[in-house]
C-alpha cells in the first residue's frame, strides 16, 4: 500500500472532509415538532489529522457522519470531500470517488460483515472498486496484518470475538485505501480490552499510514489522544480545539453531558474548595505534578 505516505499536519494540509453551516432534520410524522438532528454545523478535518468528534447519545453525531458519507443530503449548508462541493445530481464516477477516498467503520460489525471467510470479506471492498486480483490479494494480506488478524484469513466470522470483527471491518476498510476514515462508535460494542486494541490501531494507522481519522465516540477518553475535539450537543458544535483546549471548559462540557479527564474533574472541585490549580490535565501523572509542584510552592 505504498499510496499511504505518512501526511505532514498542519495549516499548509489539504482539508479533506468539511461542512459548512450544515443542518438535517429527519422527516417526522409530525413535521411542526421535528429538531434538526444536526444544526448549522461547521467543521473541517485536514488530511493526516486525528480529530475526535465527541458527544452523548442523540447529539447528532451519527447523522454528520451520514452526511459525510453521502447516506444522507443536508437540507442546508454544504459538505465539502476534498474541496469538492458533495450535491445530490453528482455523477456515479464522482460518487465512486468519495466513497473511494473516505472510509467508514460503524458500531456493529455483524452488519458489516458479508462473506463466511474473514479473507473473501475483506476483498469485497477492493473488488467492488474494480481492482485487479493480485492486488487485491496483496491489499488484503497487508490489511489483515495491519490490525493484526492475518492468522485468521481462513477464519470464518462468526467464529470471532467482537473485538476481532470489528478489526476485520476495518481491514476490509483498509483494503479500499482509503485517504480518510470516519469511526462511528467503532468501539461501543466492545469490552474495554477490545476497545483499547482498537484505538491503538486506530492511531497506528494514522501516525504512520498517514490516514485521515475522524473517531466519532461518546468515550470521552477516546478523545484525549486526539490531534483537535470537536464536542456535539443538541444538533450543534458547542466547542472545539486541541484536548487542552476543550477539556479546560468543565462547565459547557458538562452542559454536553460529558466529563473531562479524572484528573481534570479533581483539580476543578479542589479549585471550588479554595485551590488555585491551572486546568487541565489530560492524565492522573501531569495532575500529580502539578499539585506536588503547587505543594513546593506553599512550603
Ligand atoms: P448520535 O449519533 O450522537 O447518538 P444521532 O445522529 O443518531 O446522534 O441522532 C441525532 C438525533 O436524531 C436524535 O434526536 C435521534 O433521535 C434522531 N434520529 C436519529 N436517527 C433518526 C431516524 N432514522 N429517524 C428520526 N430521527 C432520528
Ligand atoms: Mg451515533
């Protein structure tokens, strides 16, 4: 796969999914009482960028993500895929291409498994595109062995842990070599051991693949590691920046129905009992540092 050049990050890196003031509502049978799912929302990923998008059930993450992925039209704004303006009487070659240039991962990965050998699975993808087979052979061993399941190519699915299925989506996701790829709660179905492999992978792909990773999650631990957070509530962007950045607002956060880290939340209720701690911290060793250097301080 030798198209994944690791991308350098940055001002002067292309922004390869983008939406401008986009708002959705879902037709409802009462059409007087139906919220835009998403509200005049404005974000853009640059390419090589880990951005994490992050919010509690219902903030219309999973609908941005349709958008992006051309399930679903906006009723107003715009979704740019590498500058290009995404409209609905697009051609089936331009369709062809977006779907070529960013990947998607959902939470379930029963409903994205099609084949009965883990292997014919993960070449659907490619020969869907046309590939020649050789390559995709290649594609397909290199995938595998990318998130770590090559024993398993003769596997039959069903025969796999959550975890390990949802390794073999993304494999069959890789196989597509794509630019870009959204995660849609790609862990929630996971035990925590399940979900830290698949974060790791997550972020191997990006460090030294160079693929574009927009995670979508409601884990807010899942975002600390991220490159920039954009935070949903209630159809909108409420706040964005770098994890130091947004984890700093406990308050709006907790509008969002959401935490910041351990740490974090503590320094914030010291801070209420008469501290003077400078938030945040993004883990329990940066937090006991800067008590023990506020304790040197005082004596
Ligand atoms: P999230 O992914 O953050 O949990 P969603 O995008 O799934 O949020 O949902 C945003 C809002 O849209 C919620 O109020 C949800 O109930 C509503 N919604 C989602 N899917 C549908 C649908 N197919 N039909 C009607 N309303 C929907
Ligand atoms: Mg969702």
């Amino acid at each position: 796969m030798t198209q994944y050049e690791p991308a350098k990050m940055g001002e002067e890196c292309p922004v390869i999914i983008e939406a401008r003031n986009v708002s959705f509502t879902y037709e409802g049978e009462d059409e007087s009482r139906a919220l835009p799912a998403v509200n005049g929302v404005s974000l853009a990923v640059r390419e090589g960028e880990y951005v994490c998008l992050l919010g509690r059930n219902g903030s219309g993450k999973s609908t941005l993500a349709k958008l992006f992925n051309l399930i679903f039209t906006p009723d107003s704004g715009e979704i740019l895929i590498n500058g290009k303006s995404v409209s609905e009487d697009m051609t089936d070659d331009e369709l062809f291409e977006i779907r070529r240039t960013v990947g998607m991962v959902f939470q379930n990965p029963d409903n994205q498994l099609v084949a009965t050998v883990v292997e014919e699975d993960v070449a659907f993808g490619p020969e869907n595109l046309g590939i020649p087979s050789a390559e995709i052979r290649s594609r397909v061993d290199e995938a595998l062995s990318l998130v770590g399941m090559s024993e398993y190519a003769k596997t039959a699915p069903h025969m796999l842990s959550g975890g390990q299925k949802q390794r073999i989506a993304i494999a069959g996701v890789l196989a597509m070599m794509p630019r870009c790829i959204i995660f849609d709660e790609a862990t929630a179905m996971l035990d925590p051991g399940g979900r830290h492999d698949v974060m790791e992978i997550l972020h191997r792909l990006n460090k030294e693949r160079g693929i574009t990773v927009l995670n979508i999650t409601h884990h807010m631990d899942e975002a600390i590691s991220a490159d920039r957070i954009y935070v949903m509530n209630e159809g909108r962007v409420m706040l964005s920046g770098t994890p130091k950045e947004v984890f700093r607002d406990i308050e709006a956060l907790r509008t969002a129905a959401l935490e910041a880290p351990a740490g974090t939340e503590l320094l914030y209720e010291l801070n209420r009992l008469g501290g003077d701690f400078s938030l945040p911290c993004l883990d329990f060793a940066e937090c006991a540092e800067i008590i023990a250097n506020k304790y040197k301080e005082k004596n």
